[in-house]
C-alpha cells in the first residue's frame, strides 16, 4: 500500500471517528437534557433501560470514549491504539446488538415492569400524607397533565380519589369537575415507543458509521504492522 492510499485511510478514519465521537457526544448531551427536564424517571424504577435518558448517556458516554481511541490511533499510527480502538469498538457493537435483541424478544415482560411500577406509584400517591413523596405526586400530576389521562388504566384506579390533575376542564377551579378517562399506561407507552424510534434511527445510523470504521482500522493496522511502526 503506497503512502497516499495510508493517508486517504488515516483521513477517512479522523473524519469517521470524529463524528461518531460529535454524535456520542450530542447523545450525551441529549440523554442529560432529558433526563433533567422529563416527568417520569420517579415513576419507572424497576427496569432501568426502559427509560431513554439512561440508555442514551451511557451509550454515548461509551461511544466518545471508544472513538476517542481511534482519532488517535490514526492520527498518531499507534498500533496499540488501533488494536484497543478495534477490540473495544467490535464489543461495543455486539453489545449494541444485543440490546436490540433484548429489547425485541423481551418487550412484553417490559411492558409488564412499566405497568407495575405505575400501579405502585399510583398507590404510593393515594397512601401518601399532604408533605409525604412530593417528587412522584409531582410527576404522576405531571404526566396526567401532559398526556390528558387519569390513573394507569382509567379514572377506576383512584377508587374516587382522583387528584386535580385528572380534571379535564380549563381552568379546573370547582369542586365538581370530569376527569379524563382513559388510562396513562397506553399514552406513556406510545410516547416511550416514539422515542426508541428515534433513538433506533440514530443508533443506526451511528453502526454504519461504526462499521465503516471497523473495516478502515485492518488496512491501517495491517500497514503499520508490515513496515515495524505504530508503537510509540
């Protein structure tokens, strides 16, 4: 391999890595920024991974770091960094798969964790004195609020206690007022869908990107190797 193609490779790779590292880093920044502004993280505790913001920092806190590897293995043609880069990034890439996977065969029994934590939140906001659990009454208030709903599966599951946010007048200030009917379970389900669908699309797009990057790093390791260099 003459010098040039090396430098079209070592060129290719920087760009490669230092948007796979721009993306990582706007999913981290993304994941905080949600996780500091939603209303829900009170309410879902059991399964940890089913809730986006979790998902999205530690992936792309994972994924800065691993790219951060390759931008100097190429930049530097330091076969010890090329080598990690490869292995930590293959890895990364199997474990991505492998959360699909999960996610695809096991979204039933997820759906059953989600449903039980909002049952327990529920009861944990009926059983609760007047200054007792204010982060999940603020937030149960929150998403019944947002998502025009009332209770996890309908108005029923507050055995006639429902709190003002189930109101579904404008502005809620009588005593005598209707509430919304429909539960919040199926409209917090909805809205986790359409943000793993987002997050899909993305983490899509970063695999290619990935990829490509995987099948750069044997050439360049390959080289470095054949002419002795690499190692400092």
């Amino acid at each position: 391999m003459d010098r040039s193609c090396v430098n079209c490779l070592k060129t290719l790779m920087i760009f490669l890595n230092f948007l796979c590292w721009l993306c990582g880093a706007f999913v981290v920044a993304f994941g905080i920024f949600q996780g500091m502004h939603s209303k829900f993280a009170s309410l879902v505790t059991t399964f940890w991974p089913i809730y986006p913001a979790n998902t999205l920092v530690v992936t792309g806190t994972i994924v800065t770091c691993v790219c951060y590897l390759g931008v100097l293995g190429a930049m530097k043609e330091n076969r010890c960094l090329l080598i990690s880069f490869f292995l930590l990034l293959f890895i990364l890439m199997l474990v991505e798969l492998a959360m699909a996977c999960v996610f695809l065969v096991y979204n039933r029994v997820i759906d059953t964790y989600f449903e039980k934590d909002l049952m327990k939140s529920l009861q944990i906001y009926s059983e609760s004195g007047p200054e007792e659990n204010n982060i999940i009454k603020d937030d149960f208030d929150a998403v019944q609020h947002l998502f025009r709903c009332c209770g996890v599966h309908g108005e029923a599951d507050w055995m006639g206690n429902a709190p003002i946010s189930c109101c579904n007048q404008d502005p809620c200030n009588s005593s005598i007022h209707g509430n919304w009917q429909e539960g919040c379970l199926n409209k917090l389900r909805n809205w986790f869908a359409g943000n793993y669908r987002s997050t899909g699309a993305g983490v899509v797009a970063m695999f290619i990107i990935q990829f490509t990057c995987l099948c750069f790093t044997v050439p360049l390791f390959c080289h470095f190797s054949r002419n002795g260099l690499g190692y400092l």
